[in-house]
C-alpha cells in the first residue's frame, strides 16, 4: 500500500514538474513554484496519503520552505522518476528535468536550507542524479567555530573515497569603503568590490596571492550629491526635465537657486556681447576673462585636472549656462525673448560651432545674412529650443573628457552623439555617457587607477551601452591585475570567503564549498534568524566581522 502511494505520488511529482518547465517555455513566473504540505503529521502511514494535488504549485506562494524530512523526500520522489530504470512507473519516454532546488527551514541539527537535485546526461540518456545539500549557521565573530582546510579535505576524500583533491579559493573585497577620499564617495546604493580566484588554497581565510585573477565589479547609480561630478549630474537632470516636458507637455521646473534669474544672467550676457562687437569691450563676460568657463567650475578640486573646463563654448553653449536655472515657462519665453530680439537687431553676432542642428543655431546662420525666419515662442517650441541647444553642450562636455583623457576615439562614441534619432533618444544616450563618466571618475579619483586600466574598462562599457538601454543598475564587470587592488584588500577582512575542494573529472566531478560571507547566503535563513543579526563582538575596542558559515556538499547516484 504504501509503496503503491509513494509511485503515485511519484507520477504526480513528474507531470506537475512537466507541466511547470512547459509553461515557463512560455513565460518565465514571477515566484518559484512551492511544494508543502498544510502540515506535519508525525505518523509515517499518514504521511504517506498525501493527496497528489499537494504537489501542484499554489497561487502566488510565498517564500515558506519546508521541513528536511518533507524535502528529502521529494528529492527521493525526483530521483524515482529521473531513474530510467523505473519502467514501472508508465512514464513512457523519460524526460530530463531541470535541477529541482527546495527551501528548507533549518531547523534539524545541520541547519540545512536548501536541497537539491541535478540530472547527469550523457546526450539525451540520463545517467543519474548529483545531490547536493546546503547548510549554513551564524552569524559568528568566534574563528574556532570555522574549519580546518585539511580536516575538510580529508572529510571529502573519505566521503567520496577519492585520493586526490584539487582546491580553488574565492574572495570578494569591498574597495569602496577602502577608498573613501574624506567626504568624497559615491552614493550608499552604489558598491564597488572586487572578486579574486586562485588555485591552490593553503589555509582558510588566506590573503588572495597577486598571481590571482581578479575583477573589479561596480554599480554605481548618480546622483549623491559628494560625487566629483555632482554639479554635472544636476545639469543632467535639468535636461531630463525639459524632455519629459517635450514629451508630455508639463515641465517640472527647477527652483531658483542663483541670487540672479535667468533673464538677468541672459540680459547681461548680451550686454557683453553687444559692447564686444561695438569695440568697448575686449571680453566676452564682465570678469575680464576672454575663457568663458563651463558649469564644471564647481567640480571638486581633486577632478578639475580630469574633467577640464572648455574653453571653446560657443554662443548657444554659453547661453544654456545662463538659461540653466531657468524656473518657470515665461521666464523662459523672456530670455528667448531677449536673444532673438538682439539677433533680429544685429545688436550681437555670435559664433556657433560647425554642424550644430538646432533651431537657435539655424536662426543664428540668418542672422548672419540679416535675414531670420519668424519663430512664435509658443506651446512647447521654446522648450524644445533649450533642450537642443543643452544637448548639443553636454554632449561635447562628454566628448571632451573621453578624448581628452585618452580613454575612447570619436568614432567609438558617435552612437552617443548622433543627431540622427529623435530628441528623446538622444537624451537616453547622453545619460549613458554620464553613467561612463562617474564610473571612470570613481575609478581615476576614488581607486586611482591609471589610463593602462581606465581604457579597456571604457571599451567594456561602450560596447555595453551601444548594446544595452540604459540601466544605472548595472553590474559592470572588469577586469583588473589583483597587484592593482592589494593595497586596498591585503589589510582588510573580506565579505565573502570561500574553498572549492574538488575530485572527480568531468560528469563524476564533485565538490565540497566551505564558504564565510557578511550577509546571510539564504533569504529565508535571515528571517528566521533575524535576532542574531544583531550581535557584534568587540576585542580591543576593534570590532571583528560576523560571518556566516556555509557548507555546500555533493553527492552523486548512479543509475546501472
């Protein structure tokens, strides 16, 4: 009776995991499928009738794992039915399953939180199972709760009666913390760390060895207002705000931050033009300065040698840096007002740069032959006009510092400055390039990595953004000579730690991970766990990391 129930139930397991691998061809789901009872029951007999309507996955389950003892025997009933040799089942032609993983709670004596299954194929045939086990138990300062390499190593050899074991060790630094520069440091959601691999691990907890291949790993999301280039950003989301108008048609204004509006700004700075042209005046601003400096005047100092202030802004370029802080729609149509009045007049003749598009520069190019077409400063053409003319300086501003730096050519970033897309496409690719920018910022000012690093890292990201929407979310990864990073890993404890202790070729191939890490490896486990998060333990004033332990354990079956 029993054993009839456990091959029904088996049968129930293997349509429902069909029925799910054929619906997620369809569609990936959005929670993974769970399997449980309602309850326990302590009478083996009674366990055993469990209906195989338990076995479907439920409505937008929760993250609940199960008990070890129900999750082993699912993981039996996946076996049975991988098992090519259990023609009694009637599955007819066996097909293989994905890997089968099962939350568990932890609450036997291993703390166990995940099981899993994972076929063996040759080809099609399925040639049996690899089982794995995780555990994991914490968190803990104490270093006599963690392992000895070698009794690790014997465990594993004995386990798997293997005489030769093979080790690889992992270590993930965080840099950004190691590299903070007083105040300045990128916003708290960013991170910056760097993964180590190395073959041949001596002891648990070694220091990477500088022969170890490293990658530098950064998400850096704009927008703290420490970062070096803060000021730029700001300027950026002013762009943001006039395309979102463009497209809605509603403009979120700035507030005023200058002590002079725009209109007082914009009117000054045609009075300076116009005594410029009239001979009174040799400048072209009212400090005396022939270079009139871009919003980079506010970067921070240990940046201005990196991204330099232009020089060469032309008169619609030196126009935005005026109408930046524009703070509503009629202020806005006053300055347009002001600019193509002193145009029209010929009070003023300015210079634009060479294959500008916008209407301002088109309007500019008449004026020169004194003859301009009318424009109606109405609805959403103004601004349309300041959203150009801001995309064209940006644009150059970026432009600058890769060329400039050395760090791409201007045919590797024409896809970022092409005029040939929509506005709003062109506001998307402008963004990119300020997402590159604060990477290598952060690289150059925070990590002070030289242009041998800084140039392959912005081919990495180009290609990235040239493939890619845009995602400030990314994961850029880098790669990195480990000798570079040591001064910022070699006195520091790591956040994740561990050893791959291996035997076996190829299919029979099996490991064993000891792993320490500052975050709990399983969401589940932190619920449940949560009052030990908590804890800290202080020596000497200095207070020492808490690690959680995990151990990864494989075993395989075989099927004849």
């Amino acid at each position: 009776m029993v054993a009839e129930q456990r091959q029904w139930e088996a049968v129930g397991l293997y349509r429902a995991l069909r029925r799910m691998c054929e619906k997620g061809r369809e569609s990936i789901p959005e929670h993974p499928y769970l399997f449980e009872r309602p309850s326990e029951e302590s009478d083996s007999m009674e366990e055993s009738k469990a209906d195989a309507s338990e076995l479907l996955p439920k409505e937008n389950p929760g993250p609940v794992p199960l008990s070890v003892r129900r999750a082993k025997q699912l993981i039996s009933l996946f076996t049975m039915v991988q098992n090519p040799n259990m023609t009694h089942l009637k599955l007819g032609e066996v097909v293989v399953l994905p890997p089968l993983w099962i939350r568990c709670d932890g609450s036997d004596p291993e703390h166990t939180y995940w099981l899993g299954a994972e076929p063996l194929k040759a080809g099609n045939k399925i040639m049996g199972i690899n089982l794995y086990t995780v555990t994991c138990d914490g968190p803990t300062a104490h270093k006599t709760c963690f392992a000895n390499l070698e009794e690790l190593k014997m465990q594993h050899k004995i386990m798997h009666h293997s005489s030769v074991v093979t080790t690889k060790g992992f270590a993930q630094y965080e840099l950004l913390r190691a590299a903070a520069i007083e105040d300045t440091i990128v916003e708290p959601e960013s991170n910056i760390y760097v993964d180590i691999t190395w073959n041949t691990v001596d002891k648990i907890l070694e220091t990477p060895p500088l022969i170890s291949a490293a990658t530098l790993n950064i998400a850096l999301e704009p927008g703290d207002p420490r970062s070096p280039v803060y000021q730029l950003y700001r300027e950026l989301q002013f762009l943001l705000a006039l395309a979102e108008g463009l497209k809605t048609g509603v403009t979120k204004w700035p507030e005023p931050l200058e002590p002079e509006s725009a209109v007082e700004l914009v009117q000054e700075f045609l009075a300076d033009l116009k005594k410029k042209l009239d001979g009174s005046c040799v400048s072209g601003n009212r400090n005396g300065m022939e270079k009139i400096k871009c919003d980079t005047e506010a970067v921070d100092s240990s940046i201005k040698s990196i991204f330099s202030e232009r020089g060469d802004l032309d008169f619609a370029e030196q126009l935005w840096c005026k109408m930046k802080c524009v703070s509503s729609y009629q202020e806005l149509i006053a300055c347009f007002t002001l600019v193509l009045k002193a145009l029209e007049c010929g009070e003023i003749q300015p210079w634009i740069h060479h294959g500008s598009s916008s209407l301002l520069s088109k309007l500019i190019q008449q004026s020169y032959h004194g003859k301009m077409e009318a424009v109606s400063l109405a609805g959403i053409t103004p601004v349309q006009m300041l959203l150009e003319i801001g995309l064209d300086k940006m644009k150059k501003d970026y432009v600058n510092f890769f060329i400039g730096q050395e760090l791409a050519t201007l045919t590797s970033l024409d896809y970022f400055i092409s005029t040939s897309v929509d506005l709003q496409e062109q506001v998307h690719c402008v963004q990119k390039l300020h997402h590159m920018l604060e990477i290598m910022v952060s690289c150059t000012v925070l990590l002070q990595f030289k242009h041998e690093s800084l140039f392959p890292w912005t081919q990495i990201c180009i290609k990235y953004y040239r493939e890619n929407a845009l995602d400030e979310k990314h994961v850029f990864q880098l790669p990195v000579s480990s000798a570079l990073v040591k001064k910022f890993y070699q006195d520091s404890h790591p956040e994740v730690w561990k050893v791959d202790i291996s035997s076996g070729h190829g299919p029979k191939e099996v490991k064993t991970t000891w792993q320490v890490s500052t975050n709990p490896p399983v969401e589940h486990m932190m619920s449940n766990n949560t009052g030990l998060l908590s804890d800290s333990t202080v020596n000497a004033g200095i207070e020492e990391k808490m690690y959680f332990i995990t151990v990864v354990k494989c075993s395989q079956v075989h099927f004849r």
